[in-house]
C-alpha cells in the first residue's frame, strides 16, 4: 500500500504498566483481546525498556526523545518543566499536526495544584487530569466533567470501586479522544495523547472488572526469601521494604492489576471502534506503551523507584498501522528471529513463570515480535519520520522504523539499553527527608544487567541468560569481578556518551 498523506497518531501511555500483562505476548491470565489485536496486525516490542523507573524523567525523555539528564527532567514533582529540549508533539504541531491531550501529562509536579503547562507542548486540546483523586482546587478536567454530570468526585471516591466504568477516568480519558479524533473541520493530520493514570497504584478496578479474576490462580510474584534479606543491602531510594508477598496480599494486588488493564484493554477497543466508524484506521498510527513498569510484589517490593528489575524498566511497546507495517509472513527472518532473553527458553518453575517475553503454551501473534533491544527515546525520531520531519540532531533517540517497515532484520535495534535515576525523590521536599537523593544508572545488554549506585560501594549484577528473574547478584562475586569491570567500563562510556556537549560548533571558514 503506497502511502499519500502523512498519518494521524494515537498514542495510548498507560501510567505504571509492566510488559508482562498482555495475553498475546505470553500472559496467560490476563484478558486484553484488544491489545492482542494491535499485536497481531502490528509490531510488539517486547524489549523496550523506559529511560528512568518514574514518571517525570521516563515522560522528559520520551517526549523529547533525549535522556532524562540532559533536558533538566530528572526529578519526580519539580516545580515546572525545565524547557530542555522542544516536545515532539511542539515540533508536529508546528509542521500543521492538530494535537490533542486527555489525562496525565507530568512533566512538571501536581501535588495539590494544577500541573503548569510548558511554554509550548503543541497541544490545541488539553484535557487535564493527573489522576482521579479529589485534591485539585482547579483545573481538573475530569473531576469538572463529573460535575457536570451531577456527581461529586469526592463522593465518588469513598468507594473506588463502586465507580460505573463509564464514569472511570480510564473511560473519561477515551471519550476525549474519540470527541478529538471526531472533530470534522479538520484539514491535517492530528496526535492525540492518551494518558490515562492507570493502573498505577492504588489498585482499586470498578468491582464488575476486579471480579472478573479469580486471586487464587493469579501468579506468584517473582520472590525468594533471600529477598529479605539481600534487598536491605541495596542503596537507593524506593517507597517500601521488602516484604513477603503474603503480608501485602501480592496475588490480590495482581488480581486487581490486572482487571485495571482489562478496562484499559476495553477502551483501547473502543478506539479502534471509533477509527473504524470514522473511516480514519488506515491512516492512523497507534503506539501502545507505558512510562514504566511496577514491582508487583518482585522480590517483594510494590510500586516503583529507584530499582531496575525487569518489571519496573522493561514496558509494553506495540506499533501498529495495518497495511504499512508488514506483517510476519513479510518478513524474511521470521524462520530464524534472535530471541535475547525469553522466559521460553528456562525451565518452566514457580520463580520464572511470570517473567515471559513469549509463552511457548499460547499461540504465536499473527503479527510481528520484535526482541531488538529498544528505548522509549526511539519514539520522538519515529514519529518524526512518519511525518516527514527531519530528526534534530541532538535527539538521542533512534527511530525503529527500518523495523516497521522491514528495511532492517528486527532482531537488533542496539547493542544497550540503559536507565538512570538522578535525585528523582528530591530529599528537600517535605515529607522526603528519609531520602538520600539518589543517582544511579543500568545498563543491560543481550546478556547481562549491571546498576550502578553512584558514591556507593554495592552495586548489581545479572547475568540475564542464566537468571532472568535476577536473583543472584554477582557483584561481589570474585569468579565474575573481570565481568564486572568490563560492565562498569561499558556502564561509563555510555554515560559519557549520553551526555550533551552543547550546540554545534560554528563551522570555521
């Protein structure tokens, strides 16, 4: 299919999702038939991993498509965006995109206040609202709506899960976009931005969804009582100790997290529904992804910080635009794709069962399953090259549409990922001050994961091929330590690297 115009963007960010919870790509208890639908008519990253482990600094560096460090975006509740490099929704809305937000934004803090908008973020409609909690004093865009709809945020909020779904701000979220997407006086193409806040903490589904998973047959989380023991050893900041999973109830946590990402699943269809209806599925590109993962009860810790499991770094990434991207049978690695690090290839225990980039149980995805090693960076130059834009040059992302497109063998996109966490839980903020303001920095091949805890002596080490679940930390062990070096040495130059010198010289006559 030759294409004549350049596409509309849908661009779905779930808030806290880990790339484990979507039925398609290996999660057996999960139901998600939408999202199994864009894996099978597009293409599912199941190696793509955030830029940080929370929501500011993962959110400064997708947007921009530059590591968190270098566009002033590292701290989780900064007062204001630091302006550090122009937004790839600025730089689309500049070149005739009509740009649409509905949800979370939080490039800047929004603890009891209105999150300050950039001085350019491109976006025309802006539908704020940074979670579903009545502790705006204004504007809320959801708790308004609810108003106008004669129901009280704050009453509605007592009970979370009495919440009907179509009053949910997931559901909320969604009715924006389709109004958007909607809009009949629109000449050129639009991105709208769908950023919902679930299923980030705290897991509290509409009850009808929360019913629909049984907490018995949930999976374990990825634990051993070791945990308990070696988890206190590691520096850094993070929202809770480690703990067994059955004094926090892990398998209803993962019940009730899992029927928040079948609600997201339900209103994913329903813009599929909408693009249909309209006419507009052809040409429209829809990404599905998340700002970062959540421990889930790993190694008994919830929520996020700074830690860099695969749960909390690694993140759902699918593409999809039916009859661009080619699908598997197009492709003509398909008999021989590189698998770097699939659960399919361990032995099947208690420990590792939850952790699968493919299950070899369910079918294989109709559409195509890219292992290369990816960073939300490569979103911005991607969604540049989609519409014709030229890629600035100090963007550090790397576009994946010679992926998308089958110009490039989908089995390497990088040699590395990498991650950082620069003070993101200032420790001068009131209420921090248990906080050391922590910097530290992952880097993770096809085979081993070393982190860094900068201006301490303990550290991490995984070797990725023998130890998915990353349990056994050789960072002290003498038999790896010429690993370890080689890691750190690596960890540093890609640090170095990443850092930005500046503008370009002048060129001399």
């Amino acid at each position: 299919m030759t294409q004549t115009k350049r596409p509309n963007i849908l661009w779905f960010c779930t808030d806290q999702q880990r790339y484990d919870t979507i039925h398609a790509l290996g999660n057996p208890h999960i139901n998600t038939p939408n999202l199994d639908k864009l894996v099978e008519e597009g293409v599912a990253f199941t190696h793509a991993f955030c830029q940080s482990p929370i929501c500011t600094p993962s959110r400064a560096s997708f947007l921009t498509g530059r590591y968190p460090a270098n566009v002033r975006g590292c701290m989780n509740g900064n007062e204001e965006w630091g302006e550090g490099a122009p937004l790839v929704t600025a730089l689309l809305a500049e070149s005739g995109y009509d740009c649409g937000l509905s949800g979370k934004f939080h490039l800047a803090g929004a603890s009891g206040r209105e999150e300050p908008r950039p001085k350019n973020d491109g976006y025309r409609v802006f539908h704020w609202s940074h979670d579903p909690e009545d502790r705006f004093p204004s504007g809320h865009a959801y708790a308004d709506w609810l108003a106008a709809q004669g129901y009280s945020l704050r009453d509605l909020r007592e009970d979370p899960a009495s919440i009907p779904p179509e009053l949910h701000q997931t559901t909320w979220c969604t009715d924006r976009a389709i109004d958007f997407l909607s809009e009949k006086r629109r000449k050129g193409p639009w991105l709208m931005s769908v950023n919902v806040f679930d299923p980030h903490a705290p897991f509290d589904p509409p009850q009808e969804y929360r019913d629909r998973y049984d907490s018995s047959k949930m999976p374990a989380p990825l634990f051993r009582k070791t945990d308990l023991t070696t988890q206190p050893e590691i520096p850094g900041d993070f929202q809770n100790l480690s703990r067994p999973p059955e004094e926090f109830n892990a398998r209803e946590v993962i019940a009730a997290y899992y029927a928040m990402i079948e609600l997201i699943d339900e209103n994913v269809g329903r813009l599929l529904e909408a693009l249909d209806e309209t006419g507009q599925r052809e040409n429209t590109v829809i990404i599905f992804t998340s700002d970062h993962g959540e421990m889930l009860g790993d190694h008994g810790l919830l929520l996020k910080g700074c830690r860099f499991y695969e749960g909390l770094v690694r993140v759902p990434l699918i593409i999809s635009w039916p009859g661009q991207f080619p699908l598997q049978e197009e492709r003509e690695s398909e008999d021989n794709p590189e698998d770097i690090g699939s659960v399919s290839d361990q032995e099947d225990t208690a420990e590792t069962s939850k952790i699968s980039a493919l299950d070899d149980d369910l079918p294989t995805p109709a559409g195509f399953v890219s292992n290369a090693l990816v960073e939300l960076v490569d979103i911005a130059p991607t969604l540049l090259e989609l519409a014709g834009l030229p890629v600035p040059l100090r963007m550090q992302g790397r576009s994946l549409l010679p992926i998308l497109r089958g110009e490039r063998l989908p089995d390497h996109h990088r040699e590395f990922v990498r991650c950082e966490f620069y003070q993101a839980l200032n420790p001068d903020v009131p209420g921090r001050e248990q906080y050391e303001g922590s910097y530290a920095t992952m880097y993770r091949d096809a085979h081993h994961k070393i982190v860094v805890y900068h201006g301490h002596e303990h550290g991490e080490l995984y070797d990725l091929e023998n130890d998915l679940g990353e349990f056994d930390n050789l960072w002290n062990d003498p038999d790896h330590a010429e690993l370890r070096f080689d890691l750190m040495r690596r960890n540093f130059d890609a640090l170095a690297f990443s850092i930005d010198p500046g503008p370009p010289q002048v060129t001399p006559f």
